[in-house]
C-alpha cells in the first residue's frame, strides 16, 4: 500500500500544481479583461470573427459554383459593354461624318457670300454616310469652287 500512497501523493502534488498554474491563469485573464475594458483604444481590436476549417470537398464545390454561375454573367456583362461600345463608336463615326458635311457646307456658304443663301438650312444632317462619299464631296465642293472661280474670273474680264 505504500506504493499505492506514494502514488496518490504524487497525483495530489501534480493536481496541485495545475491547480495553481490554472488560478494564476484566471487571475492574468481577470487583470487583462479589466485593463482592456479601461484601455478604450483597444476596442477596436476586439473582432467577433470565427474561422473554422472546411473540407477540400466544400472549397472544390465553391470554386465549381463560382465557374458555373459567375462566370456566365461576367461573360454576359462583358459582352453587352461591348455592343455598346460598338454603337457608342458607330455612333460617334456618324456625328463625325455629319460634323465634316456642315463644315464643308458652312464654309462653302461663307466663301460664296450669297445674300439669298440661308446657312442654316444649307446644313447637313447625315445619319449613314461613308469616308468614301464624304471624300467624294469634298472632291466634288473643292471642283466647285475652282469652277466658280474660274467663272468669276471670264465675267471679270
């Protein structure tokens, strides 16, 4: 039996020790929940967050998820921003086109100094037309104006 005490003894003594470490554990647990309750600075480093791990399972079906769903609509996002960049750039094509017919017009409408011609109504508003024919009217305006010239110049003399 005295192996059987000594035994006993030696649990108490080591029962002992954890009991103490523990108590000395509460009680810096006890001061340090006190110093950071007075300590407001330290607020906010108190987060409420929980991780917990997932099983490859769950992170391989999230990723399949996210192909599945989220990337057809980033797919379809992606390609109606380009249809209108494509309209937007048809668009801004024609304004472009209207914008070099009233200035060739506005300015054939100057040079001419026709008292009876009205420059706004001599404007130009196209909606289809091609750098080919606006390279073809200019043409056809520069023509124009050498022939008036040239016109001018037999009436002067």
């Amino acid at each position: 039996m005295s192996n059987y005490a000594q035994i006993n003894e030696g649990i108490n003594i080591e029962l002992s020790k954890c009991l103490e470490s523990l108590t000395a554990t509460v009680t810096t647990l006890k001061n340090l929940e006190t110093s950071i309750q007075n300590d407001k600075c330290f607020m906010a480093y108190k987060t409420h967050r929980v991780f917990q791990l997932l099983p490859e399972f769950d992170v391989h079906k999230a990723k399949l998820d996210a192909i599945e769903t989220i990337d057809p609509l980033v797919n379809k996002i992606e390609s109606k921003i380009e249809q209108a960049l494509n309209r937007l750039e048809r668009e801004r094509i024609t304004l472009q086109q209207t914008y070099e017919l009233n200035k060739l017009r506005t300015n054939t409408n100057t040079k001419n100094n026709d008292p009876g011609s009205n420059n706004i109504a001599n404007t130009v508003i196209m909606s289809s037309s091609t750098p080919q024919e606006l390279a073809k009217l200019k043409e056809l305006k520069a023509e124009r104006e050498k022939l008036l010239k040239d016109l001018q110049d037999l009436n002067n003399d």
